[in-house]
C-alpha cells in the first residue's frame, strides 16, 4: 500500500498521526497549503486515493471500487502497515466519506475525524426531507458531460467546485489536477462519488467529527450541514467564511486554525 497508494509520512516523528484524504480528481498535493503548519506538532500521512494522482493506476479494478468502502478498506490498510494509532483522519469531500467509513469499521484505529466540505448525499430525497443540492436529472447530466468530455466537464466543473473564477490560483489548480487523472477511471469513479448515499453511515458515526463547511458551497447547500450537525453523534459543525467546495485550497490558514482548535485539548 505504501507504494501503490504513494504514501507519504512527514512532520514530528512523535506527533500524533493525521491521515489526509483527498477528494475526487485531486491528489495529496491538494493539502501542501494545509499540511507545513501542521507537521510542526503532528505526524503527518498524505496519499493518492487509488486511481488518483501517481498511485498505481492498474490496481483501480472498477468492479472492486464500484463501493466506497473498498478506499476506506485502503486507508485502514495503510494505517495498520505504518502502525498507527489513534489517528486522525482529516478528509474532504468524497474522501471525508471515506474517511467515515473506515472509522466506522475499525474505531479501535481512528481517535477523531476532521471532515471538510462532507456530503452524506448529493441527490435530493424529498421522501425523507433531505436536500442535498442535486435533483437525479441534475447528476445524470453532470456524469454524461463528465463522460463526453473529460477536459470540458474539467475546465468548467474546477472553477464552481473551487469557489473561483476560471484562471485563479484553486481554480488553476483543481483543474489541473481532474484534467491530470485518467478519463475511464474519473467517469467511474465519478458516478461512485456523485451518486453515493452514506447517510446511514453518518448517522452512526463512530467517532467524534468537525465538520467544516463554507457558508457558499455551490455543491453542498448549508441544509446538508445541518443535517450532519444534528444527525451525527459527537458533530461539531463549524461554518467558514468562504465561496467555494474546497476551503484548504482557498482559506488554508483557516483550516489549519480550525483543527489545532479541535484537536487543542486532545
């Protein structure tokens, strides 16, 4: 998993251990604005989901990561190979889902989870009072722009996401990074990510959870928020000043002033 998941372990040898888990199209290098700050009291661990960034693309078996719980399977993999304890799983978006779930199955391994922009559900459920931002026609069109046109859905998908117009620096960025992974394994993995429906999970999360939200999230209505605030046991719901999906990327300082101030008195 080291290798194949480009695992890389950086900070205070001693420290306590924080797992960063990036989201979909992204790779470890999203967190570099995040991670400096924190390696000077923590130990840090960052890695490429596998299909993203320079993991190895070959061990990406559709069938077998057709469910989310084949990454959070990864993630406990790679913590039991670095012999970690009580870490924190730091994750945003899909890989905070993933996050959650890899807590939930082996909460002896995960102390606190520090979730950034988190989605239980992007669909709309009406049935069940839940809007999560996305009618099934809205995401049905957004997967086959995806699937038609991987570096179109790119360039016009990175600046919404990022929260910044087409050209500045996280716009840049994100869109280098979803133009950057391979079409055939983004398509897959988008539908997993887009059509996910975790609620119960975060229903019965198993460890204590900050939940960082911006308060103009074009992809997360602050509903969604507030449902995990209410609906999480142990949530903390702390809302950024911020336009966007991606708050490391555009307010790091306030990220890394958000979790020092979690993980203050632990």
């Amino acid at each position: 998993m080291i290798t194949r998941n480009k695992v890389v372990v950086s900070g205070l040898t001693s420290g306590q251990p924080i797992v960063f888990i990036h989201g979909f199209g992204c790779d470890q290098s999203m967190w570099r604005q995040v991670v400096p700050s924190l390696a000077e009291d923590f130990r840090i661990v960052t890695y490429d989901l596998t299909g993203m960034g320079q993991s190895d693309l070959s061990a990406y078996d559709p069938g077998r990561y057709a469910d989310l719980q084949a990454h959070a399977d990864d993630l406990l993999l790679i913590i039991d190979e670095l012999e970690l304890e009580k870490a924190v799983l730091v994750g945003h978006s899909i890989g905070a889902t993933i996050g959650l779930l890899a807590a939930n199955r082996e909460p002896g391994k995960v102390s606190r989870l520090v979730l950034v922009s988190p989605t239980p559900c992007f669909l709309d459920d009406e049935s069940h009072g839940y809007h999560g931002g996305f009618s099934q026609g809205d995401l049905e069109e957004l997967i086959s722009f995806l699937d038609e046109n991987h570096l179109g859905w790119s360039a016009q998908m990175a600046p919404t996401i990022a929260g910044q117009p087409a050209g500045a620096p996280a716009a840049d960025e994100l869109t280098k990074g979803f133009c950057r992974t391979d079409p055939a394994i983004a398509q897959h993995f988008g539908r997993v990510t887009f059509f996910a429906d975790e609620r119960s999970a975060f229903e019965r999360a198993a460890c204590p959870a900050l939940i960082l939200h911006c308060d103009d999230d074009a992809l997360v209505p602050m509903q969604v928020a507030e449902w995990m605030r209410d609906r999480m046991p142990g949530a903390t719901l702390k809302v950024l000043t911020a336009t966007g999906h991606c708050p490391h990327m555009t307010v790091p300082s306030d990220v890394v002033a958000a979790i020092r101030d979690y993980l203050k008195d632990f």
